[in-house]
C-alpha cells in the first residue's frame, strides 16, 4: 500500500498526465483544423464550379446569340435576296421588249430620213404648207437630232440590263455548300447597287472608285454572304467620307477629293503545307479611327453612328461570315487622318 500511494505521488507520472491532455487538446485542435480545411476547401470547390457553370453560361449565351443573329440576318437576306432577284425578272421582260423595239425603230427612221432626203432632193420646191411645216418642226434638227435620241435609249436600256445582272449578282441565294465565285463580280455588283451614294451632291464631288484587280481564280465560297460583308464595309466607308466631308467646305472636299481604292491579290504560301489565299483591301481615304474605336469595331452591338442610324451589327457578322464560314480573316488598319482600310483574306481551297 506504501508503494501505491507513492506511485500516485509521483510528479512524473502527473507531468505524463498533463502532456496527455495536451496532447489530446491538440487532436482534437488539429480534427477541428482538418475539418475546416476539408470544409473550406469543399466551398472552394462549390464555388469554383459556380463560377466555372456562369462562364459557361455566359459563353453558351454569346453562342446562342450569335447563332440567332446570323440566322436572323440570314433570313434576311434571304428574303431579300428572293424579292431582289424576282425585281430583277420583271425588270428584264418590259426592258427585252423595249430594247428589241429600239433596234427596229432605229432602223425604221433611218429609212424614213432617207426617203425624206430623196424627196427634198427630187422636190426642191415644195408647197408652201410644207415649207411652214417644216420650218416649225424644225425638220433639219429633227433629222440630227432623232438618231442621238434612239442612240440614248439604247444606251438606257443596257444600263439597265446592267443593274439587273448585277442584282441578280448581289442577291443570289447560297446553297448549302460552297460553290466557285468570281469576286470581281460580286465587288463590282456591289458598287452598282451603290453608285447612286457615290454621286456628287450639295457637300461633295463624286467619291471616286479605284479599282485594281489582280488576276484571280474563283474562289469556293457563299457569295451571297461575301457581297453581304463588301456591302457592309463599302457602305461603310462611304459614310465616313460623307461625315468626314460635311465638317469641310465643298472647295475643301473639291481640293483634296474623297476616294474609295479596292484591290485584289492572290498570295502563294512560302510553303507547301500552307495554303493559297486571296487578300482583297478595301481603303478610304475619311477621317479613320482612334485606336479606341479601331479595338471595338468589330465588337457586337458597337457603332459610332447617331442614334437610329447604326445597329452595330454589319461588321460584327462580315467578321463571322469570313472568318466562321469561310475559314479567312477580316482585319482593320486605321489612324486618325489617315483613312481606314479592311483587308479580308479568304482561302482557296
């Protein structure tokens, strides 16, 4: 019994004690650590997967609205494409007629100013109700001036078999594959659809158009999307003269006269594994953009123009129909005074 009740005594056995119950303090400090941690991490993770599903979110929503709005201007287009096109048909029945008519009416007067030479000739002295008659139809100019006249109404109806075609041209509709297209003619359908914003008026001389076209291959593609992005962009720039040219006086835009350049080049790869491509460069020569403004061009919804005046949407969907649909690139370079110039490269193959 005297060696129990020493050994309960015992100092070290009350220090083993105590760092026991320290010990277990710890463990038990350290589970409560670890279960923090576990849990802390766990809301890491919960919130990193939230914030991962947002973003996904978020870009499925940009997805799906771009997809909306390329379907929604597809339709458009389409539609319009369908009623340009039947314009065009009609157009061409009455303007047949005409110009079939004009090439026997001007053979028809020519005959009859013959006859009426040959009478004035055999008959020099005529009645007097003739000489009258004469005298107040001006029969001499009429005789002039009639073969000019057919002459001009020729040259209309030619121009509008022009406009026709190129009509037909802009709005052909787009299979579902890619079909062989000749740029050159859907540019220079293009600046016929918009020749009429090319004129000169009240503010400015005419803004000239200066082509130099390379030699070219067709390039598959959808045409009716492609002159839907050179009408967006030549549109385009013909505003920014027009802007540009109305803070100028007419001399000033006399002077130094407002120009539209579009080139066209075929580039062939340094090397076999790249492919061939075609660059076509459309420039102004306006009033060009702040690098601000150049960063956000392309960008959905963005436009410069007065309210009820821009949508913001051209050059967002011709970047999405070059670079989505046709695989190429659709780059700006601009400064301020220095124009701006869009250069679009589309793959041959």
């Amino acid at each position: 019994m005297g060696d129990k009740g020493a050994f309960a005594n015992d100092p070290h056995n009350e220090t083993l004690g105590s760092r026991l119950e320290i010990l277990q303090v710890l463990c038990s400090q350290a589970a409560i650590s670890l279960e923090n941690a576990r849990l802390y991490q766990t809301l890491q993770n919960s919130e990193l997967r939230e914030r991962q599903k947002a973003t996904q979110l978020e870009t499925s929503l940009r997805d799906l609205e771009e997809a909306q709005l390329q379907l929604v201007q597809s339709e458009k287009m389409s539609t319009l494409g369908q009623l340009v096109a039947g314009i065009a048909h009609e157009i061409n029945n009455p303007v047949g007629f005409i110009s079939g008519n004009l090439k026997y009416a001007s053979e028809y007067i020519e005959q009859l100013l013959e006859l009426l030479q040959l009478y004035q000739e055999q008959f020099p002295q005529p009645g007097q109700d003739i000489v009258d008659l004469c005298e107040e139809i001006e029969i001499d100019y009429l005789a002039e001036d009639l073969p000019k006249l057919i002459s001009s109404m020729t040259e209309g109806t030619e121009r509008i078999y022009q406009i026709s075609a190129s009509l037909r041209t802009f709005s052909r509709a787009d299979t579902t594959h890619k079909v062989a297209f000749d740029l050159h003619e859907g540019l220079d359908s293009t600046l016929m659809i918009l020749k009429h914003r090319l004129k000169a008026n009240e503010v400015r001389p005419a803004i000239a158009i200066l082509k130099n076209y390379g030699s070219l291959p067709e390039v598959y593609c959808y045409p009716g999307q492609l002159n839907q992005v050179f009408m967006n962009i030549i549109a385009n720039a013909i505003e920014a003269i027009d802007e540009f040219c109305e803070t100028r006086t007419y001399d000033q835009n006399h002077t130094h006269p407002s120009a539209i350049s579009i080139s066209t080049t075929l580039s062939q790869p340094e090397t076999a594994s790249l492919k061939s491509y075609v660059t076509i460069r459309i420039q102004d020569n306006g009033p060009g953009m702040n690098p601000e403004v150049l960063q956000k061009i392309f960008d959905r919804l963005f436009t410069t123009k007065a309210v009820g005046t821009g949508t913001g949407l051209g050059l967002s969907i011709s970047r999405q129909i070059v670079e989505e649909r046709h695989g190429g690139r659709l780059r700006c370079l601009s400064a301020p005074g220095q124009g701006a110039e869009f250069l679009i490269d589309l793959p041959l193959a």
